[in-house]
C-alpha cells in the first residue's frame, strides 16, 4: 500500500514538473516571439 502511495505521489510530481516546464518553455517562447516582433517594428 505504501509503495503505491509513494509511486503516485512520484508520478503526480513528475507531471506537475513536466506541466511547469511546458508553462514555462511557452511563456519564453511567447515573450521572444513578442520582443523579436517588436524589435521589428521597431526597426521599421
């Protein structure tokens, strides 16, 4: 019973750590793509 209560609780943090770094990687993905676009015009 504890054993699969531990493989859970390590299951349930990978997700939420695979999910965070998702969040994150897009959020970045989303800032250059603004900072790259407004340079461009910018530059215009």
């Amino acid at each position: 019973y504890q054993v699969l209560v531990v493989y859970q609780v390590l299951v349930v943090y990978q997700v939420l750590v695979v999910y965070q770094v998702l969040v994150v990687y897009q959020v970045l993905v989303v800032y250059q793509v603004l900072v790259v676009h407004q340079v461009a015009v910018l530059d215009r």
